[in-house]
C-alpha cells in the first residue's frame, strides 16, 4: 500500500505566485488533513475535510484554500504565496474523527517562498 | 484553550540508557492522547492512543503512561534507531476530529 502520497516533495515559489499541493490516500479513509510545520511550534491543522464534500477550517487557514476532489483526494492551494508560507507541509489521513482518530501522513511538501 | 507542551525540547542519551519524556496539557475534557515518532524529512508515524488515567501502552522499547495531567513516554534500554522526534498530541476541544500538536521531543541515542 502507498497509504498517503503528497506532491510535489520540493518547491521554491516567488512571492504572489500560486500553487496547489496534492494529496492522495488509498486507505479509503473518509476524513483528510493539511497540517503545516514549522520550527519550535509543532504541527498546526490548516484545512480538514470529515468526509468527502465537507471542508472545515483549522487553526491557520487564511491565505489557503482547499478542493476535496473525491474521497481519495485531498489538494492545498496557495493563491498569491508569501514568504511566512515557506513551510513543510504534511497531509493525513483517518477512518473517521472522533475517538479513532490514528492518523497516517504523507512524506511531506517543503515549501520556500522567496 | 488547549495547549500541549512537551519536554524536554532535546534529549541526548548513551545506548542502554533508560528515560522518559513528558507531555503536559490543558483541555476541556481529555478525549485521548497520542504519540508520534517523526523521523527527519518524513512524515509523523503512530505510536499509541491513550485514553484514561491509570492507562498504559507498550511497543518494544516504548511505554506510554496518562495521568490526568500529563503523560509519560518511557524509553528503556534506547538504541540508535530510536533516535527521532517524538510529538505528542490531543483532540481539540472544540472538535475532536483536530489535533493540537506539542512541539516535540527530539531524542539522540549516541552508540
């Protein structure tokens, strides 16, 4: 099993271009995250999605926006990038909230805006 | 609000040397806790769920133990493939379905 695939792995964005990141699972899990890490603060939610055709803020949405495109996939788009963007971005996976809340994440997107 | 907050930030230890790690946090009602093992450029990978006080959890060389306050991840006789960022983690209070994340743990076993 692939479990959760994120591309691209790498990449460097000028300040106010736009990009999407992709995420793909193959768990046939109904909910998906996009998380966000930096250094010292942890991982800080984005975007969630419980179920295929819902999508819910985290604690960091602003300047992104996010597309459930079908139970698999899960994509984070960037609109106008900024330099406080530059992030390693992860995206995850679960059955469902709640109480089974194991996740499985992806390897990750490295993110420099310059 | 919730917080989480792991000690401590780094943590060097000899093979075989025995240790523990802490997660303390503050939430409106715990609705379980959980471990990660992060290894460098890759994604965080499950540990354990712990959901009351008293309870305890072990895998290998790992132990996870919950108070009310805080919990534990006891390492015992670490080896070098231990060596990793340890994150800890709570449901959110506002919705379970969102984690708030410590900062972790960043543990080196030298050999």
């Amino acid at each position: 099993n692939a479990g959760v695939t994120q591309t691209p792995k790498f990449q460097v964005l000028k300040t106010g271009q736009s990009m999407t990141l992709q995420c793909a699972q193959d768990m046939n899990h109904n909910s998906m995250y996009w998380y966000r890490q930096d250094p010292g603060m942890g991982l800080r939610l984005i975007y969630y999605s419980a179920s295929e055709g819902t999508t819910d803020k985290g604690e960091v949405p602003n300047g992104y926006n996010v597309s459930r495109l079908n139970k698999r996939e899960f994509s984070l788009r960037l609109e106008s990038a900024a330099p406080s963007q530059t992030s390693v971005y992860f995206c995850a996976s679960n059955k469902q909230g709640g109480q089974n809340t194991e996740a499985f994440f992806g390897q990750g997107t490295r993110l420099t805006v310059v | 609000e919730d917080q989480v907050t792991q000690s401590p930030e780094a943590l060097r230890l000899q093979e075989g040397e025995s240790s523990s790690l802490n997660c303390s946090y503050t939430v409106s009602g715990l609705r379980g806790l959980f471990w990660y093992r992060q290894d460098p450029g890759k994604g965080p990978e499950f540990l354990f769920t712990l959901y009351s006080a008293g309870e305890e959890k072990e895998k290998e060389r790992l132990k996870a133990t919950l108070t009310k306050k805080e919990s534990f991840l006891h390492i015992t006789a670490p080896k070098p493939e231990d060596s990793a960022t340890y994150l800890c983690a709570v449901p959110h209070w506002g919705s379970a379905r969102q984690l708030t994340f410590g900062s972790g743990t960043q543990l080196t076993v030298l050999p």
